[in-house]
C-alpha cells in the first residue's frame, strides 16, 4: 500500500491573522443567526459561495481575524455544533 501523504506537520500560521471557514446551511438567515450567535460583535466578512441544485442548502464564507489558535479553534468548533450550521469546512 503507497502513502500518498504522510506529512504531519503542524499548520504554522503567525497570529493574528484573516481566517476564513465556509458554512453550509439549510437557509441564508438561519446561517446568518448562526453567525450572530458565536462571535457576536467582532468584525466580520460574510460572502455567498453557492446555492445547492435543489436549493436545500446555502454555503457561505466567513473570514475574520482570529487573535491565536484556540481563537480560531473555538470559533471553529462553535460554528460546527451551532444547530443551524449542517457542516463549517
């Protein structure tokens, strides 16, 4: 069996800086609740990505500063179990 890629290394990323996640969502404003909910009042980009062929889920992006990485982590992990985000990549 060939290991395609068997790099562990670790993401170097100097803080703070503009992160980015995509969100999936049954609806725009349900999403954009979502958004409201974690990270409140810090200054944000949220920008349509696409629509699915049926129309039963929305993707958007969101970037904003994130101060280190258990900033990024935990808006992350927030954003995933919020109950109106269906996936954050």
């Amino acid at each position: 069996m060939e290991i395609i890629n068997d790099r562990s290394d670790k993401l170097e990323l100097e803080y703070p800086c503009s992160w980015a996640y995509k969100l999936i969502a049954g609806e725009k404003e349900a999403l954009q609740k979502a958004i409201h909910d974690v990270i409140v009042e810090r200054e944000h980009t949220l920008t349509h990505s696409k629509n699915s062929k049926g129309g039963k889920y929305v993707s958007m992006n969101l970037e904003l500063l994130v101060h280190n990485e258990d900033d990024r982590n935990f808006i992350y992990e927030a954003l995933k179990a919020h109950q109106n985000i269906k996936m954050v990549l």
